[in-house]
C-alpha cells in the first residue's frame, strides 16, 4: 500500500480523475466528496464505475469511508477479458460508462470484450447511438492514425472496436444491452491533430422507438428531412425501432443526427 496519495477535492472530474490515476498507476484520494450536500457521499453510478475499473484491472484498491466521502484508489494493472457483463443500473445511461472503460482499456493486456446493461438512452448523459457514430470512430483514428502511417499502426493494434446495441432501453426503466469490443494498441500512439472543420457534406441520423408505435419513428424521419433538405441533398435518415424483449422497460423515441464535413 502507497504510503503518499495524490490529493484532491471535491466530486467534480470523477471519471477523468479515474482513468489518469489508471493509466498513470498513481494512487490518489479524493476527499470531501459533497460533504456539504444533503445526501453526501459517492452516488451508486460512481460506486457501479469503480466496480468495473476492478472487473478490467487487477490488483487495484478502493478504500470507502463509512459517509463515502472520502475515497482512496490505488490502481492496478489493466488486463481486459472477455464474457465480461456489468449492469450500469438506471441512474446514469451506459454512454457515462463507456468513455472511460474504452480509454483505459485501450492500453490493456487483453482485448476487451464486455456487455453493459442499463440505460441506453436518456436525456442528460451520451446515447449509445452518438457514442457509436462519433466517439468511435475518433477512437479508431487515434489508434490507427492517419493515411501515412496507418499500415504501420494497423500491425500493432489487436483486436477491433466495436459496440452492438442487442437491446434498447430507455429512461428511467432500462432494460437495454449493448456489446462492446475494444482492441488493445502496442506502441506509441502518434500525435492527432484536427483542426480544420470544413464545411458539412452529408448528415447521417438514426430514429428510434420503444413501446410505441412506428409511425413515430418515422414521423422524426419526415420532420428531420423536411428541414435538412432544403440545405444539403445528401441526407439519410435510418430508422430503429425495438420491440418486445428488445424495446428495454420504458416507452419512449428519439433522433440523433451526425454531420460529417468535408474534412472527415
């Protein structure tokens, strides 16, 4: 056990502070996390993350005061696995999970392989949808750079990322699934540099429904259109709609849409 912990205050950053203390191997401790609040203490969503940074490393330490206000964190070494499961719960949807779980595991022993359940959708933290189509593919070019040196990183990456939704669940009963895949890079990650925005080419969207009926879905997909093609033609709109064991707890729809600009 460390004798020195890197100190910090409050609740804010709590998964930045998670994955650089993981990826650093530095211990650190966390005090006075909302003392002053009526309901001190870590929530369960922080409790359920730590949880699943012990399920992809081994060897880390959580120490948690009776009041949860005060957490020591000592990590260990990250290995990854596979046929892992976690359940998020209902408080914060998967995408609050996903980010830090891909970035750490990126620098694992092992590939990931791991199927969340929970929230897929809600209205405050990011849909499964937006983390597929944005965050991913971000991900993939930092590991495998840009054309110049893509050959040559493609051979040190192991394993492909991927996340597959089997079932949706939306807030505030959950009941959805998704399957992340997250591959492992050996080496150095070189520089990324995105700075040029461009102008937006086409937007991709998807529309999606639970537990209601599909007219809804396809409703957003006429409204969506309706606005978006009196400025670019290519707009391209894809509808989901779950049903029975695969539409979650909860009724509920909505719409993401992604604009990709001339520059990727």
């Amino acid at each position: 056990m460390p004798k020195h912990y890197l100190k910090l205050q409050g609740a804010g950053h709590f998964r930045q502070r998670l994955v650089l203390a993981t990826l650093s191997g530095k211990a650190i401790q966390i005090d006075a996390i909302r003392e002053q609040d009526q309901h001190p203490g870590l929530r369960d969503y922080e409790a359920s993350l730590l949880r699943l940074i012990e399920k992809v490393t081994n060897g880390c330490e959580v120490i948690i005061n009776e009041t949860g206000t005060r957490l020591r964190y000592r990590p260990g070494f990250i290995t990854g696995g596979s046929d892992m499961t976690h359940d998020c719960g209902t408080s914060k949807a998967i995408g609050w999970f996903l980010e830090p779980l891909s970035l750490i595991c990126m620098f694992g022993k092992y590939p990931l392989n791991i199927s969340l359940t929970g929230v897929t959708n809600d209205g405050s933290d990011m849909g499964v949808d937006m983390w597929r189509t944005v965050t991913l593919p971000l991900l993939r070019h930092v590991m495998h750079g840009d054309e110049q040196n893509r050959d040559t990183l493609s051979e040190q990456v192991v394993g492909a990322f991927e996340l597959k939704i089997n079932r949706r669940g939306l807030a505030p009963g959950g009941g959805g699934e998704v399957f992340l895949s997250v591959p492992i890079i050996k080496g150095k990650i070189p520089p990324v540099s995105i700075l040029e925005e461009g102008l937006v080419k086409r937007v991709r969207g998807i529309a999606y429904g639970c537990r209601v009926s599909p007219s809804m879905t396809n409703r957003l997909v006429d409204g969506a259109r309706g606005v978006l093609n009196a400025l670019l033609p290519d707009v391209y709109v894809f509808t989901d709609h779950m049903r029975g064991d695969k539409a979650g707890k909860s009724p509920g729809y909505g719409l993401l849409l992604v604009g990709e600009t001339t520059t990727g």
